[in-house]
C-alpha cells in the first residue's frame, strides 16, 4: 500500500487515494506526547473558560481549571471581566479555596494580603514592615492571563501574550459558537451543574468521540428506543448527521434527531405545562 511520504510520520500515515488515515494510538494515552502537546499547542490556542452568564451579577466568580493552570474567572464590581491565576503574587498560595461564589475582594489565606476582584492588592492587612509605596509598580496585584477574548458571551483565555486574534483563532467555529448564543431572543444561560467524564486517555479521544456519529445507533440503541417510543404518533425522521471541518482545525458534528431540546424542541413526556 502506497502511504504518501509527506504525511508519514511516527503518529500518523496517510494514503489519499485510498481515503486511509492511521494515527498511532499512542497519541491518545501517552503523557509525554500530551505534555509536549500543552507546551507547543494548548498553551498556545484560545481555550474556553466559561460564559457570561456564569457570572452574571457584579462581583461572581468562579475557579476554573485550564489545562494545567487555575484560574479565577471573575466579573468585578464595575461588571468587567478578568481571568487571574489563583496563585497569590507574595509566596504563591492559593488565594481562592471555593469553586463559586460572589465576593468583591479575595484575601490570601497565608498571610492576609487582600486583593479587589479587579485585580489590585488592597491592602497587606500589616501594621508596619512595608513601605507606603511598597506596590508602586503594581507587581504585587493578581496576575491576570496574558488575553482574555469573547465571542458571543462565551469567554476564552490564551496563556501566549502574542496568539492571533481569538476571532481569528475561531474561523468559522465562531459562526457555530454565534449561531447557538441566537437560539432565543432571551439569549443564552449557561445553568448549573456539569458532567464530568474520567477516562484512561487525554482530551483528543473525546473529540474523536464526539465527531463520530455513527456509533450513535450501535452504541446508544435503547437511548433511540426510548427517545421514539416518547414521540409515539409523530412523524419521526430518522437522525441524520454529518461530521464537519471547520477552519484552522476546528469541527464540529451536526446530527438532525428529535431529541428534548430546552428550548428548540418539545417532548410529550415534558408536559404540556412545558411547552411554551
Ligand atoms: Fe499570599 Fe503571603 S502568600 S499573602
């Protein structure tokens, strides 16, 4: 078999003629490929903190984990949002121990330095051993992450002072990500609660997971039995769908099925209190 020259390498192997695309499975479970993959790739793309609406109220946070780093995602109480890693500028402590809350100042819990939410040291809480100009330079303030960029209320950090723009970054993924911020005149509310999912791999399973839409009848049969025995007398479709490059490496799946949606799609179980 013919494999082209150009794509050939210890991870990937290619054959455009014959439509083969081999990636070494490696790539999925090896920590030092994934460690070289934060310092050369990750750190250096927009990746995704939160949305607006997490932290609607003056003076909400939360913390974060990106990649490797805690962050304290943050609107202050003049409504502007910041991202700052959760390591005090003095000795390094973790400054926030809570996942959430509402706060216009976080103090230091090693030895009291008090900060505002927009990021300035307010006080050493000290009596004396510091001089009156002692944060002249402003170094001692929390430090925020290099760029801190939003599209359509969905809000992004980049750890690499000289990334591109995040508009570029995005490509045409934006126009997903603007597409879903329009589904209601209301908006978009990001609500509580997460899933979280634990596996013996790093992230780019998931992704190929989540590409791959036709697991979806051999994997989730009893899921698609329930969902059409709810939708009983309907005119069912069959799910369609299709994986999609986007630009810049981005994709995304499309999968027309008639799921319970909050808001675009009504299910009979809901109710009829629901509905509207
Ligand atoms: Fe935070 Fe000293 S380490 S106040």
């Amino acid at each position: 078999m013919a494999w082209t020259k150009q794509y050939e390498s210890r991870f990937i192997r290619v054959n455009p003629e014959r439509r083969h695309f081999q990636v070494n499975r490696r790539v999925y479970t090896d920590p030092a490929i994934f460690e070289l993959e934060k310092q050369r790739l990750l750190r250096r793309s927009w990746q995704y903190l939160g949305h607006e609406s997490e932290v609607a109220a003056k003076n909400d946070f939360l913390v974060r984990q990106v990649i490797d780093t805690t962050l304290i995602f943050t609107r202050d109480r003049n409504g502007a949002l910041h991202a700052f890693y959760n390591s005090c500028p003095h000795r390094g402590a973790i400054i926030c121990r809570e996942n959430a809350g509402n706060r216009r100042n976080f103090t230091c819990p090693y030895h009291g330095w008090v900060f505002k939410n927009s990021g300035e040291l307010q006080t050493q809480n000290a009596t004396h051993g510091y001089e009156a100009d002692f944060n002249a330079e402003q170094m001692y303030n929390l430090l925020p992450v290099p760029r801190l960029a939003t599209r359509a209320g969905f809000v992004f950090v980049n750890f690499d002072q000289d990334a591109m723009p995040l508009d570029e970054f995005l490509g045409d993924a934006g126009d997903r990500i603007d597409m879903l911020s329009q589904h209601s005149p209301a908006g978009l509310e990001v609500i509580g609660g997460m899933q979280e999912y634990y596996i013996k791999a790093n992230y780019k399973l998931m992704c190929e997971n989540s590409y791959d839409g036709y697991h979806l009848y051999a994997t989730h049969g009893s899921y698609l039995d329930y969902q059409f025995s709810m939708l009983k007398g309907l005119d069912v479709r069959k799910p369609e769908g299709a994986g999609r490059g986007l630009s810049n490496g981005h994709s995304c799946f499309e999968l027309d099925i008639q799921t319970g949606r909050p808001i675009a799609q009504w299910l009979p179980v809901w109710g009829e209190k629901a509905r509207a």
